[in-house]
C-alpha cells in the first residue's frame, strides 16, 4: 500500500493532488466504516490517482447538527472547515459519505465553500468508465446483488445510476429492490436519529427495510453511506433470512473484484 | 323575470361569500415570515404547468392517476358549460348558446355527458377505495373524524353535481320531444337519453318541473362546492398552482443556511459580519407557531390534500411512530386557522397561551424524523413537511435546549473533538496504520 499523505505535505511540496478524500468522521472512527475508507484509498492506488486527505484537520461537516436543528454549531463547524479546505489546492473532493457529500456541495457553498464535490460512487464510476480502473474477477457473477440507496445520495441529490453503474461490472444484473430510488426506504439513521433511541413505534427503521432486502432474496447488499451500513448489518443480526445476506459498501465490492 | 333576480341575488352572494373566504386565506398567509425573491420564474412555470396542470406526480401511482385525471379534466370541461348556466339563469333563457354553436353544440353537450359518466365512475372508485378497501392511508388516525367525512362529502357532491347535470338533460330531451314551451330541440344526449325511462310515467308540466329543479339544484350545489372549498381539504384545486409554484427548485439535500445566526458565527469566528448586527431586530430562532413559518409553508398546509402519500412513505410513521408528516402539514392549517379566528374576532391576534409546538404537534413527532426527504419526494403538489419539522427542531435546540440528552450528547462532542462520537481527534488518522 502506499503512503496516504495529508494535503498539508503534498502542498508544501508543491504537489496539487487531483483529490482530496473527505474521509468523514464514520470513515476515520467506526470499524465498519474504516474498512470501506481502507478500500477506497487501494481503488485510489490502483487507479494511481494522486490524492490527500486532511488528517487531523478534518472535523465534522456539521450535518448532524443542523439535521438535529442546531445551526450554530452547524456554521461553526462549516466556516471553520471551510477556511481550512481554503487554505489548500486540490481540483476535487471525494468522500465516501452521502452525508458528508451532501452537505459539502449543497450547503457550503452559500458560506464560502465551492468545490467540485463527488461521492466516492460517482467517482469510481468514473475511473472504471475512463478504463483507469479494469474488473479482473468479476466473481460475482451468480450472485445476487441488491443496492440501498441512501437517501443523501438518491432523493437529496438525484445520484441514483453511478453506484449502479458499478455493480454492472461485478454482476449480470442488479436486484433491484421493491422500493428503490426515489421510493428508497430510510435506513434510519439519518436527521441525527442514530444518534439517540428511537421513539416508541412498532419496530425499527432498520429492522423495516433489512426485511424488504431479504425479501428480495440477494445474497448481497450493496450500500453507499457508513450509517446505512451499520444500520442494514445490524439489521441482519436481528431478522431472519433464509439465506445468508451481507453488506457491502459498492467500495468493498469494487475492490475484491480488481 | 323574478328567476332571473333570484339568479343573479344568489351568484353574487356566493361569489362574495367566496371573494371573502380568498381575502381570509391570503390574510392567514401573510401571517408567515415573507418568503425570499422568488428567481428562476420560467423554470418554476414549467413545473407548475408539469406537476399541477399536468399532474405528473400523479402518475407515480397509476391507476388513481387516471382516475384522478378523468375527474380533474370532466371538472375543468364542465366549467364551459357553466358558461352557458349563467348566461341563462341571467338572461332567463334557455340554452342561449346553441343558435350561435350550431353542431358543435350538439357535440359539446355530448362530450360533457360522457365526461359526467366517467366522473361519476371515477367518484364511485374512489368512494369504494376510502369505505370499503379502505386503503391504508385513508384510515390513519390522522384522518379520524372531520377530514376522514370531508372527503366523503366531496365524493357526494360530485355524484350529485353529475347526477343533476345529467337529470337536466334527460327531462329536457322529454320536453323537447313534447315541444314543450321554449324548449327547442337542441343537444345530444349520448348517456341521459337512457334515463328518459325514469320519467316516462310523468305529465310534462310535472317533468318540467324537474327539469327547473335540476337545474337550480345543479347551478346552487356548484355555488355551494365553491364555498365549502375554504372548509376542505379541496382547496388544493385552486391552490395546487400557487404551491408547485413557489416550490423548491434546488436539491432536495439543501437545508437553507440562517442568515440571523450567520452574523453571530461570524462574530465568534472573529470574521468580519457583512453587517453590524447590532441594529437588526432579534427573531426568534425556528418555530414555536405558524407566524414563525414562512409564507409557503402556510400556503402549503391550507394545500394539502390529506392524500397521505407522504406517510405512507415516511420510514417513521410506517414503523408505527407517532409522526405523520400529513398530520403535520394538517395540524399547521388547524393551528393557522385558529388564529385567524381570533384575528377575525378581536381585530388582531390576542395572545392565547397556545402554540403549534405544544398544543398541535408533539415533540414526540417531531423528534422521529429522519430527514429522509421521503414525504417532499411523494407530495404530488410539491408540498415539504420536513422544513416545518426542522424548524420545530431548531427552535427546540437554540431557543429551548430541549434536545433528547443523546442528542445533546452528539453535539457536545461535535463542539469538543470535532466528531460525533467521543472520540480524540488526534486518532482521526488511526485508520491509516491500523487494520
Ligand atoms: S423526512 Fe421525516 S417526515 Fe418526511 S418522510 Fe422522512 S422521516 Fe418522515
Ligand atoms: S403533504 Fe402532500 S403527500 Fe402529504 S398528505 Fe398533503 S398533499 Fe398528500
């Protein structure tokens, strides 16, 4: 693996990396995700793109925050953010997080912020178009493959094709569930509630849509955002399936077949 | 003579009676916060001529689409006819258009009885589906009581609007044959010519008058329908068009950014503020009531249809939370009407101890939402619940700090180590060295 270095030293040495990964807070800290931010960066090596990330520069975007009504802290977090990606050269920003993506395109602009923003689907989506990355073992194939769209991708940004895009290239054809693109069902996790309980109801968000992907008889579940898939794994632990069901990010996919 | 001041007495105090209801609307309106310039307005036309006129979203799901189409253009086709009503309840004479519309006349009338039909079967489905499939959305709590009888009232009056309409044509087919009076054979009757049986028996003097209680009735049921609108869910047929209009263009993901708290966070960040602070009034931050709701939020809750698109998608509601989105856009109007009541009474709003947060809307609900943008996404008239639901919240958190302790939590660690979690932010890059 090679070395991932912070935009701070390739500046200095007057490299402008092509991108800087927004790695996110889930990415950086949660053991699930890491394992997604590991497989991005090795996608990123194979395809030598030259990129950064902050390090421990970066802090959260402030998207729970403001999802959970509290603007100030959101600003605070955003406009300091903001000076930092400022302060530095890149030509694009690339996360692997819808939340994150989501708030960096659409809402920092407004406070300062303007930057080519794309998720880390959209980009692979790319690479694999562009031919800078090539499927060696399309070992999918006989599987079946479903995708979650996350609502901060889908329905609050129209990116439903790119993540498809690239479960094309690992399997024949996509599982499409009942209710997909702009009628996908939340994971849950979103306007800060994975945060806190849920309130009182009859059953969980999670547990609600981990049953509609196990209806659609997959083998696998692909998913987009750190939260979807901590919500979909822990939805697996707790409905029954007659079949054994994983969760991928389009990431890990990507990766186990180049 | 007589009939016709009779006429004209009853249409205007029906219009006036409605121009006053439209004058009570605009006025609850303006009660919100102003919206801000409205920009790109050849776009916005092109989605309202899309979702509104054309009922795109409708169309999501297909069958009722149609069937909700049929209705939607009989009900604007119907209109010309009533053109033809009034001149004739004004006049006193019968038929006035047809000596100048020839055969097309004929044609006319024919195309308007078949439209009455499909209405009339179209209304029947619906009625079928709310009572006795009893679709899940239409027998929510949440439609309990005064919205869930609305509904059917409307059904009702359309059938009738449409039976009378037809029953008009049918006895003046008879009186016609008969050469009865003035009435001179014009028309063609595709669908009421089979309901001449019912009337076979009569005396002509006897369906005459039928014929001119048809006629009365129809012409009143529809002034009636105009000011039961102001009551209904129905309002949506006019409103729908201003709705779409002053709707959303952006991405859906957009959470606007407060301008009030940007000069603050400026001032702590040490950045220059655009403008001195000092000067401008302090708002209250979020909503506690519907005069902290902008102006189109207003206009959407007097716009909801109470359809239920938006639950029966919402994560939350489906899971059996409290939350409704639709519940939230109707309880929005209830509260607003309630307060121009009390303008209507006392001449301005005299303060009375009540809220929408509070006495209408529950934190409960307001808490369960996960801002998934599922009810803006299905809303077939461009409607967004979730804004109110973040404003409640951002009036909770920085006016009330009555946040769930969870998440008080999150945000203090966000403050602390930039990270929703507890963690160091000297381990962000952890990651890289470990597995
Ligand atoms: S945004 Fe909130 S209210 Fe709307 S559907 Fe999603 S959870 Fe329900
Ligand atoms: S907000 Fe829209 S989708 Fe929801 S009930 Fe009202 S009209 Fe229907």
């Amino acid at each position: 693996m090679n070395k991932i270095s912070t935009i701070k030293e390739l500046n200095n040495n007057g490299i402008q990396p092509e991108v800087l990964f927004w790695v996110g807070c889930a990415g950086s800290f949660d053991d699930q995700a890491r394992k997604v931010t590991k497989s991005f960066t090795n996608l990123l090596d194979k395809a030598n793109v030259s990129y950064a990330v902050l390090g421990t520069e970066e802090s959260c975007t402030g998207d729970p925050a403001k999802r959970a009504g509290n603007e100030f802290l959101f600003q605070m977090q955003a406009i300091s953010n903001i000076q930092t990606l400022n302060s530095y050269s890149f030509s694009k920003i690339v996360t692997a997080c819808p939340h994150c993506f989501n708030t960096i395109k659409n809402e920092y602009p407004e406070l300062g912020g303007n930057y080519e923003v794309l998720h880390h689907t959209e980009f692979l989506s790319f690479l694999l178009s562009s031919g800078k990355l090539r499927v060696k073992k399309p070992d999918f194939n006989g599987k079946k493959i479903t995708f979650h769209d996350p609502c901060y991708l889908g329905r609050a940004n129209k990116v439903y094709e790119p993540p498809r895009d690239v479960i094309k290239k690992l399997s024949t054809e996509i599982n499409e569930l009942k209710n997909c693109k702009e009628k996908g069902l939340c994971c849950g996790a979103g306007g800060a509630q994975i945060f806190k309980e849920s309130e009182s109801g009859n059953k969980e968000v999670n547990i609600k849509r981990t049953e509609e992907i196990v209806e659609s008889n997959s083998d696998i579940v692909a998913v987009g955002c750190p939260f979807c898939k901590l919500m979909i794994s822990d939805g697996i632990k707790n409905v029954k399936s007659k079949k054994e069901l994983v969760v991928y990010d389009i990431a890990e996919l990507l990766d186990k077949a180049i | 003579m007589i009939s016709s001041v009779v006429f004209v007495s009853i249409f205007i105090f029906s219009i006036s009676v409605f121009a006053i209801n439209c004058k009570r609307i605009y006025r609850n309106i303006s009660l919100g916060k102003k919206i801000p310039n409205i920009d790109k307005k050849q776009e916005r036309i092109k989605k309202t001529l899309l979702i509104a006129f054309g009922q795109s979203k409708m169309f999501d799901r297909p069958v009722v689409g149609f069937l909700h189409l049929i209705v939607y253009v009989a009900f604007l086709l119907i209109n010309i006819e009533l053109l033809e009503i009034i001149i004739d309840g004004v006049s006193g004479k019968h038929r006035s258009l047809a000596p100048y519309l020839g055969s097309f006349y004929n044609f006319l009338i024919a195309f308007f009885e078949i439209l009455a039909l499909l209405v009339i079967i179209s209304v029947i489905l619906f009625w079928i589906r709310r009572n006795i499939i009893r679709i899940d959305r239409f027998i929510k709590n949440d439609l309990k009581g005064w919205p869930k009888l609305d509904a059917n009232i409307i059904l009702y009056i359309e059938i009738i609007l449409m039976f009378l309409f037809l029953n008009m044509n049918a006895t003046d087919q008879i009186l016609q044959n008969e050469n009865f009076n003035n009435y001179l054979e014009y028309g063609s009757f595709p669908v009421s010519s089979y309901m001449t049986f019912l009337y076979s028996d009569l005396s002509v003097e006897a369906v005459f008058y039928i014929e001119r209680a048809s006629w009365w009735l129809h012409i009143i049921g529809i002034l009636f329908f105009l000011n039961y609108l102001y009551y209904s869910k129905h309002l949506h047929i006019i409103l729908a068009f201003p709705n779409v209009y002053f709707s959303n263009l952006e991405s859906k993901g957009k959470l606007s950014n407060m301008k009030s708290v940007l000069n603050e966070v400026k001032l702590m960040l040490n950045i220059d503020p655009e403008h001195n602070s000092t000067n401008s009034e302090i708002e209250r931050l979020g909503a506690k009531d519907v005069f902290d709701l902008n102006q189109f939020q207003l206009l959407s809750a007097y716009t909801c249809t109470e359809c239920g698109r938006c639950s029966s998608e919402c994560p939350a509601n489906i899971t059996g939370k409290l939350l409704s989105p639709r519940s939230i856009m109707m309880k929005t109007r209830d509260r607003l009407e309630e307060v121009g009541n009390n303008i209507n009474k006392n001449k301005q709003f005299l303060d009375d101890n009540k809220s929408l947060l509070g006495d209408y809307i529950k934190k409960e609900e307001i808490w369960a939402c996960t801002t998934c943008n599922a009810c803006v996404e299905s809303c077939p008239i461009g409607i967004d619940p979730m804004s109110i639901i973040l404003d409640i919240r951002r009036y909770m958190v920085m006016e009330e700090s009555s946040a769930p302790n969870e998440i008080n939590n999150m945000m203090t660690n966000i403050e602390n180590n930039g990270a929703p979690w507890q963690f160091n932010n000297q381990d962000r890059i952890n990651w890289i060295n470990n597995n």
